[in-house]
C-alpha cells in the first residue's frame, strides 16, 4: 500500500486542505520507503488539486530523506531531524537534556503537553514566526531559533500554572518510582517467602557489638569508606544510632539500597561529562545503584543457603545470580562479566562490615544480617 491523500487524511484526522508537513512527513514515515518515494508525486499532485500545496523545498527534503532511507544510509537521527524540520515536530532531545517519551509510552499528562505543543507550534507557523522552508533547507540560525522556542515553551507556565517539561518529567518520575516500588515489594515477597523455608541463624552477639565499634571508627573518616557508607546509609548529618544492632543493619541495608548521594555529588553535570572520569566513590555509588532486585535476592538467598564459610567473592556470586536465572524468561542472556564487576563494589564494604571476612568468605555475622538488612532494605515501615 502507498501514500495517497486518502491515508494522509485517516492518519492525522484532519481535512485535506488542513493537512500540515507534519502530517504529510508522518504518512510518509508509515510505510516502506520505496512505497513512499513512488507515492510522492501522486500525493504532491493531490494535494495540489485539493488547495494545499506544501512548498517545493518540502517535497525536495522528502524525497531526499526517503531516498537515504531506502538506500539504507539515514540514521534514526537523521529521519528524526527531518521530521522536525517540518516546523511542528516537537524536538525529541532538547539542548537541555529534556527528552520526549516515545509515542506509545507516553502518559496522560506527556500526551496533553505533547499537542499542546504541536497546536503551539503550528500557531507560530501560521503566523509565520517559524520559516519552514529555511528549516527543510538545514539553515542552521532557523534551526536554533526553532530549539529556542521549544526550550522556552518547556520552561514557561502554562495558563493553569504548570510548566511542560516539569509536568511531563514529575510523570515519568511518579511511573519509574512505582514500576521500582512494585518491583521491590515482588522482591520482599520472594525474600520472606525462601527465608521461610530456612532454618533460624543465631544472633551472633560478640561479633555484632566488635563490628559496630568498627563501624562507627569507620564512619568517623572523611574518606573512603567512610563517606560511602554515611551515603548509603543517610547519615548525613553525621547523627549514628546508639544502639549497635540498628545501626550495621541500617548501613548493611544502605549497601543494597542506597539512600542518598556523597555530599559533593549535588552537582549531576559530571555525571553527563563524557570526558571527565568517576571517583572511586562515584563508581562505588553507581554500581551499587545499578544492581536489580532479583540480583540482590539471588546473591542473598543463596549465601544464606549455604551459610557461613561460603565463598562469596564477586566471580562466586555473580555464578550464584546466574545459576538462579537458569529456565527464566529473560529475553537476553545473563551477563556475568557485568554482574561480577558490579558486586566488586559491594564485597569489599562487606568485608569492612564483617559479613565477609578477609578471605571473601561469609561469616556468622553475615549470615545472620544479610537477610536483616536486605527486609529492612526493601520495607517502608
């Protein structure tokens, strides 16, 4: 099936003679691309005949990006510039870093603002404001002034008070904390229900209280560990529990759920510098962060399991995590270079909290906080 005016018009819902370059472009991007460029003196011829007849540049930048397509030489990026040089595209990644969800996971609120900004664009390309054709012609001052008015539409208040981009990115944040809340309570299930099943570690009460008064020296340094661990934790305030078995289990948890950043990560743009590198600290924090639920369950369970005297180095338990994965659904395979690397964070603050000793072998200790602090971890009491 090719273009014809006909398709245009079901697609975008709007009359012939309303019909935008957006619209035209967007008709032109759901079919094969050889279907497109064969269709696209006929629609041109159309659309002509029904009072709308676009601009010469516009149907030259088309049947170029069309050609690239087919021949298999445009990037995503490209058909995604060409897309937006139709004037009321609205700019997936911004200067400012904001970027659009995809279509079909936008939420209501990113739905709303995204024709929100299309209506606004076509408004100012209407009025002329916006030179579509210095657009389809890669003019770069049209270009930035066209950025310009979509940076400063993200950033101003709407006539109900909300700000776009704000609004849009509060949605995301509400749908990845509940996907991550949702994910975490599976978790705590899974962890209560094998815990169930296992018999009850002694309290190892010599071990704790020497481990806590390690633990607090070690709080007391400025550096490394120390302030990961303050960060894990959220001392902040540099405030300790009195009480020894509160305050291991809470760094413990703090381990497997960090609860806040080093002091002197408030500044995230370092973190977007390709060219600069991380601290130890900064690396530490990340891998930390970047380990799943399920890896936190599966390492954990099976140290338990096994008990005390198990190997726990990192290769160990990244072999743990994958035996655990065997006969899942997972859509790709296991990594477990990936998952070593990242548990090379967490071993060695084990180790300075004595649920390793200095061998990488799990301790009593260990074995009886480990599953403490990991239920502490996940619960929201």
């Amino acid at each position: 099936m090719g273009v014809d005016l006909d398709f245009a018009v079901r697609l975008s819902g709007r009359p012939a003679r309303e019909l935008t370059r957006r619209d035209v472009a967007r008709a032109l991007l759901a079919v094969p691309s050889g279907q497109a460029l064969v269709s696209l003196g006929d629609l041109r011829r159309e659309l002509l005949g029904a009072g709308n007849p676009l601009s010469a540049p516009f149907w030259e930048s088309a049947k170029a990006t069309l050609t690239q397509i087919e021949s298999g030489v445009a990037t995503v990026g490209d058909v995604q510039r060409w897309l937006e040089s139709t004037g009321t595209e609205p700019i997936l990644l911004t200067r400012s870093f904001f970027v659009w969800p995809d279509e079909g996971e936008r939420g209501p609120i990113a739905a709303e603002m995204y024709e929100r900004l299309v209506s606004h664009l076509e408004g100012l390309v209407a009025c002329g404001t916006i030179d579509v054709d210095a657009l389809a012609t890669g003019d770069s001052a049209t270009r930035k002034a066209y950025e310009e008015i979509q940076e400063h539409w993200l950033t101003a208040p709407l006539d109900d008070g909300r700000v776009p981009g704000t609004a849009v990115s509060d949605e995301q944040d509400a749908e990845l904390f509940a996907a991550w809340d949702e994910e975490e309570a599976y978790a705590l299930d899974e962890l209560l229900r094998i815990l169930g099943d296992l018999p009850e570690p002694p309290f190892p009460a010599a071990d704790l209280r020497t481990a806590a008064q390690r633990l607090r020296d070690t709080l007391a340094d400025e550096g490394y560990p120390g302030n990961v661990l303050r960060a894990c934790a959220g001392f902040d305030d540099g405030v300790l529990p009195a009480d020894d078995e509160d305050l291991w289990l809470a760094v413990v948890a703090g381990i497997a759920a960090p609860i806040s950043d080093l002091p002197e990560e408030q500044d995230a743009e370092r973190f977007f510098d390709l060219d600069g590198e991380l601290t130890h600290e900064d690396s530490v924090i990340a891998s930390l962060c970047a380990i799943h639920h399920a890896d936190w369950l599966a390492a954990v369970t099976t140290l338990v399991r096994f008990g005390p005297g198990v190997l726990a180095s990192p290769e160990r338990i990244a072999r743990f995590i994958a035996d655990s994965e065997d006969g899942s659904d997972q859509e790709e395979p296991y990594d477990l270079d990936a998952t070593e690397m990242l548990f090379t964070a967490v071993t060695p603050l084990w180790a300075r909290l004595g649920v390793l000793d200095r061998t990488e072998v799990l301790t009593p200790l260990g074995w009886w906080g480990l599953p403490r602090a990991l239920i502490r971890a996940w619960s929201h009491e």
